[in-house]
C-alpha cells in the first residue's frame, strides 16, 4: 500500500471554517486539496492502492488526523474534495476514530503518533526533504509512506526526530509545491511497478 501523510501546521480543524468559503483563510486548505487531488486521482479514475493521510494543527480544535482510502463506494470528484474534508471534519466525534464515508476517517492525533501507528504496521516511511538522498537511488519498498509539509514544511523538532529514524527524500534540485511532489513521487512509484 502507498500512502502520503500531508502535515499542516495552520489547516483549519473544524468543518464550520471551511463552510466560510475562503480556503487561504481557513489555513491554506487549497494546498491540501491540490495534494490530495494529485495523490489519489488520475485521468480518468483514482489510486486505490493509495492511502492520504492528512494532520491538521489549525484552529479550533487541533489535532486532528484525516485518513482516506478511495474505495468504489466513495462518491468523490475533484470539485468537491474541499466538500468532503469539510464534511468529514463536521462528523468528529471526541475519543474514538470515526468513519464517516467508505474509506474515510476522522480522529484526534498527533503527527508523531500517526507516523508510529503507520511504522507499526511494516511500513517503510520516508520525509520529503530538498537536502535528502535522490529518490531515484533508493530502495522503496511496496508499503511506503511518504511525508511532506504544507508550504510553511513540517515542524524543525519533529523533523530533527524523524531524520534520525526515517529516510530523507529528495525529488530533485528545485523546490517544489507540496502538491507537485506527490506528483512526482507517484510518478517514480508507477515507473517501478510499485
């Protein structure tokens, strides 16, 4: 299984913000919708080897982790991602891990506490990072997780704790939006049959 964890410091954590309509102000929820969109969707249909993982740390009510796994049961159509996030935020119920579609969850979570649940699970993981080991010269195995940041990145202490237990990954030289390097990752993945 594939999957992306899509980290954001400012992602608003509750669905009334993103009721307003204003996706740059409800924590630049737009940088999370385009990631997803190029995580799970292709041209005519979806990834369902994949898994996105978003961790939301905005306001109100942080943290919250998002998991969606596209199933055939999923109605879901690029212009309604930001619809679904807002209504599988508005489904949260405290203590307990919520199913609000097929394939989508809804729980309180820290960061580190989703990367250890997914380690847990005899999944390699790997951080998006521009000073990391090209992508092209590394071994990934079938179960992978890669990890990236919104545009602000990931948090520097968590980032220097999980430099220690994971591979840093580059895609390349240039610096790219969080969106288009999963884009590239997928790409490098299909291109290994993985």
């Amino acid at each position: 299984m594939r999957q992306f964890l899509y980290f954001s410091n400012s992602a608003a954590t509750s669905g009334k913000a993103l009721s307003e309509g204003d996706l740059m102000k409800a924590g630049r929820m737009d940088i999370a919708i385009h990631s997803f969109i190029q995580g799970i969707f292709l041209s005519h249909g979806f990834r369902k080897d994949v898994t996105f993982h978003f961790v939301f740390y905005g306001m109100p009510d942080p943290p919250k982790h998002i998991e969606i796994t596209v199933t055939d049961e999923l109605e879901i159509s690029k212009k309604d991602v930001g619809n679904l996030i807002k209504k599988i935020l508005y489904k949260y119920r405290p203590g307990e891990k919520t199913g609000v579609f097929p394939g989508c969850f809804i729980e309180k979570k820290s960061f580190l506490n989703v990367i250890e649940e997914i380690l847990q699970k005899d999944t390699k993981c790997f951080i998006l990072d521009k000073n990391g080991k090209s992508i092209r010269e590394i071994e990934i195995p079938k179960d992978c997780c890669f990890i990236l940041g919104d545009h602000d990145g990931l948090p520097k202490k968590e980032m220097k704790r999980l430099k220690k237990i994971m591979t840093p990954v580059s895609i390349g030289p240039k610096i790219y939006f969080a969106s288009q390097t999963i884009a590239v990752v997928n790409n490098e993945l299909d291109f290994r049959g993985l």
